[in-house]
C-alpha cells in the first residue's frame, strides 16, 4: 500500500566528532570530502554535517597526529547522530 515512505523522507543523521579538546582544530573529511574542523562541527552556523543513509567514510586528521578512520553506516530510520569518537595519537616522527 501507501505505507511506504518515499526516498525523499529518509532520515539524515547528524555526525558528532567526539575528540580531545586539544584536537578541536583536526580536520574532518566525509568519503574524503574536506568538511571543516571538529569545533565547526559543534556550532550551529557552521554544522553539524548530516549524512545521508548507507556507508560513509569518515577521516579525521591533524598534522604531527595520526589520522583516524571510521566507518559509519546510517540506516534509513536512524534518529540518533552517527558518532564517531577519535584518538589522535602523536606520531613521533
């Protein structure tokens, strides 16, 4: 019948980066589209970034740390943020 809902209503999930203070200013990359730094992500001009359904790669980076990757799977009736908590650890070299 008519209960099925149209790709237009899929529901969009907000990303939340969830990082370190001192890595506010990392760099956030969505299937390796620059997206801004975490703390744009935070503030209401500026984000969140809403994904849509299906996978999604998402990169955070920052110079002298090792960047993290994740993968994040939206579902089409998702209500909560997709999260993504990351650990940028120094890299030494």
């Amino acid at each position: 019948g008519c209960a099925t809902r149209s790709a237009r209503n899929d529901q969009q999930a907000p990303l939340v980066i969830e990082v370190p203070d001192v890595d506010l200013d990392a760099e956030v990359f969505v299937d390796g589209n620059y997206v801004g730094q975490v703390k744009a992500l935070r503030v209401p001009e500026t984000g969140p970034i809403l994904l849509a359904p299906g996978v999604h790669r998402v990169e955070v980076r920052k110079p002298g740390r090792f960047p993290v990757q994740r993968t994040v799977t939206v579902g089409k009736t998702q209500r909560t943020p997709a999260v993504v908590r990351a650990e940028l650890l120094e890299d030494p070299a």
